[in-house]
C-alpha cells in the first residue's frame, strides 16, 4: 500500500509539473533505426554527438539524442493555466484551448518540453494534441530534435574563476514583447532568473546567471523563446583567439577528468 500511495503522489507531482518527468531507460539494440545517421549512430561510426551538430545534420530520430547523451534530463515547463472557481490562476504543464462546434466544445492541449544534460546540451520542443499524453511525447520528441550546444565560462568581473559555471558574456533574446538579457554572475550566486528560465539554463548546464526581463513576462511561451534565443546567441557571437582562455570558454560537455581538477 505504501509503494502505491508513492508512484500515486509521484504522478499527482508529475501532472502539476513539481518534478521531473521519469526516465525511460533507452535500449540501443532494441532500437530499429529509419534514416542512415540513426544506422551510422547504432553501428557506432558515429560516437560523438558533437559530429552531428559541427556538422549541421538534420536530426530526424530522437533515438540518435538517447544513444549519444545517455544522461539526458527532461522536464515539462508550466505553461497553462488551471480553470476553475478555487483552482483558477494555478499554473499547470498543459495548455488548453477550446474549438466551439455544434457537436460540443472540442478541446486542445499544447505543452512545452525542455531536455538538456546540464553538460552543455538543451533542446526545446511544442507538442499539442487532442489529448494530453500524445501532446506531453510531441513535445518531448520534438526537444530531442531541437537539441543544441551552448558556450558557457566565467564572464563576471566579480569572479576570478576559470571553471565554466555560468556564461562567458552577455546575450539577449526577443520573441513579441518580451526582451530577456542574460548576464554572467559570480560563482555561489545561483540562477537569478523565471522560474521557467531556470530549468532551462540549469539543464544547459549553467549554474550561475543574472537575467533582466522586459515586456509581457506573464506570457511564458514568449518567455521561453526569448530565453532560448538568447543562449543560441552563446555559439553564434564571435570571440576572439585571445579571450577563449581568459573567460574559461567551453563549447558543449566538459569532460570528467577536466571536471574533477
């Protein structure tokens, strides 16, 4: 009874988006992959998901995510709103709109996942669909697709830190009316930024980051974008040779034994 009381609260937790969705343990050899980089990456000619993104391929399967970042982490944003005369104003993962027809109300469930390995890797994706679960795996698969690597380091002239713990400089991001500016900040600071933004940015990996926000924060499907648009400035700023080690510059995972010193 126990145990069952745990995985119910665990999905009652899971459905109002105050933890992680479960991992599913991915098994290569069971996989049978569609494209010919899906059977590059099963027949291990391809081990680094690095090639895949220096090279600018298409990602088609989310099965080639799984195999190359085994530690990947997914976690489900709130972006709707809970209806209702005592529950109304809650925030909630899914999203719901209405279409009125003469057979009744037909319902729409959108919702917004975010994967990273808070090594350098995140993606985002969208899913909706006349029910919640099919709209929950879009959104999921779509973020494997999406993934990307950003740059991080130590950019704050408060720190004298070479680890890369938060951003090597100031970017920004705009989606409607929102602008978010993410800055470097100290090493202990901590994610000074929306709750939504902090699991994005801490499943990229940054630990340690100032944000300025302006515009309709309220609409956190803006907010989003906006934050993903800004770390996607990470890799494309020029920077040159002379600074890369001044601001501790990593591109992408950190490797362990570089971790460990």
């Amino acid at each position: 009874m126990n145990d069952n009381m745990k995985r119910k609260d665990n999905k009652r937790d899971f459905k109002r988006g105050n933890m992680q969705r479960p991992q599913e343990v991915f098994n290569i050899e069971e996989w049978k992959p569609l494209t010919r980089l899906g059977v590059q990456v099963k027949k291990k000619e391809i081990t680094d998901i690095d090639t895949i993104l220096d090279a600018g391929m298409i990602i088609q399967e989310a099965e080639i995510v799984d195999a190359l970042i085994p530690q990947l982490e997914t976690e489900i944003l709130l972006v709707g709103q809970a209806k209702g005369k005592f529950g109304g104003g809650q925030r909630r993962i899914f999203k719901q709109t209405q279409k009125k027809t003469r057979e009744g109300n037909k319902p729409n469930f959108a919702t917004v996942a975010v994967v990273g390995n808070k090594n350098g890797y995140v993606g985002i994706g969208y899913g909706k669909g006349r029910e919640t679960v099919p709209a929950r795996e879009k959104a999921i698969r779509k973020a494997k697709l999406n993934v990307f690597k950003i740059r991080r380091g130590s950019g704050s002239w408060e720190s004298t830190s070479n680890e890369a713990h938060s951003i090597p400089f100031k970017v920004d991001g705009k989606c409607g009316s929102i602008h978010l500016i993410v800055m470097p900040a100290p090493k202990g600071k901590g994610l000074v930024a929306e709750k939504e933004c902090q699991k994005i940015l801490g499943l990229a990996g940054i630990t340690d980051a100032w944000t300025k926000s302006q515009g309709h924060t309220a609409t956190k499907l803006n907010m989003i974008k906006a934050c993903i648009f800004a770390l996607q400035k990470l890799s494309t700023t020029k920077v040159r040779d002379d600074k890369l080690k001044g601001l501790g510059i990593v591109e992408g995972k950190i490797a362990e034994d570089k971790k460990d010193e």
